[in-house]
C-alpha cells in the first residue's frame, strides 16, 4: 500500500484546512485510518483514527471538536478536515494505515504498517 497526503499549506490561526491520503496498491476499505503529526525534536503524535468496520472515529484530546475524519472507501481515500487551527497545530502531518490494528493501539505510530510522505501545516498567529 503506497499513501499520498496533500493538502497542507500556510494558513492563519482560526482558518481551516483540509487534507487528503490517497491510498494505491490495493484498496483500504478493510485499513484503520489514521493522521498523525509531527514537530521537530518531537515524538510522532496521535491526532485521530477511523475504523473500517464501523467507521468509529477517534481524536486526540487537542483536536477534538475541531477536526474531522472522514473517509471515502470508493475512492481509496481519508481525509481530514481541521477547523479553527490554532498555532500549535503547525506540523508535518503523516497519514497511516494498517489491516490488522487493535483497538488498544489506535493511538500508537508503531503499530501502523504503512505511511505517507507527510504533508506540511503551518499556522500563523
């Protein structure tokens, strides 16, 4: 599976953004879903996570009420809609898929086997 994240960009702080992973190789319909972000000197980060059996969402406690992810099985993709981004959401954001996730290490980047080349948020004040 190959992951490619578009989307990011230079915004202003309270502006949205939408970003897209595009899966190709096979199709993802069965993949928990996932965004992670990164800063430098920092560790990769959860930020949230969808199911393929019952499209359960899952977020970070700092995203939460601010971005959506959804997702778009025809057409391999899953996509994350941030709102009212705030300046310390500027990071390198990584999409990650995996077919045989467990609840229990949703939140963890080691437990994902494929990941994309990441896209650049930066949010300023």
């Amino acid at each position: 599976v190959q992951l490619q994240a578009s989307g990011g960009g230079l915004v202003q702080a309270g502006d949205p953004l939408r970003l897209s992973c595009v899966a190709s190789g096979r199709s993802v319909r069965q993949y928990t879903m996932a965004w992670f972000r990164q800063t430098p000197g920092k560790e990769r980060e959860f930020v949230s996570a969808i199911r393929s059996s019952n499209s359960m969402t899952y977020y970070s406690d700092s995203v939460r009420g601010r971005f959506t992810i959804s997702r778009d099985n025809a057409v391999n993709a899953v996509y994350l809609q941030m709102d009212s981004l705030k300046t310390e959401d500027t990071a390198v954001y990584y999409c990650a898929a995996d077919a045989r996730l467990i609840l229990s290490s949703i939140r963890m980047s080691r437990d994902y086997d494929y990941w994309g080349q990441g896209t650049l948020v930066t949010v300023s004040s």
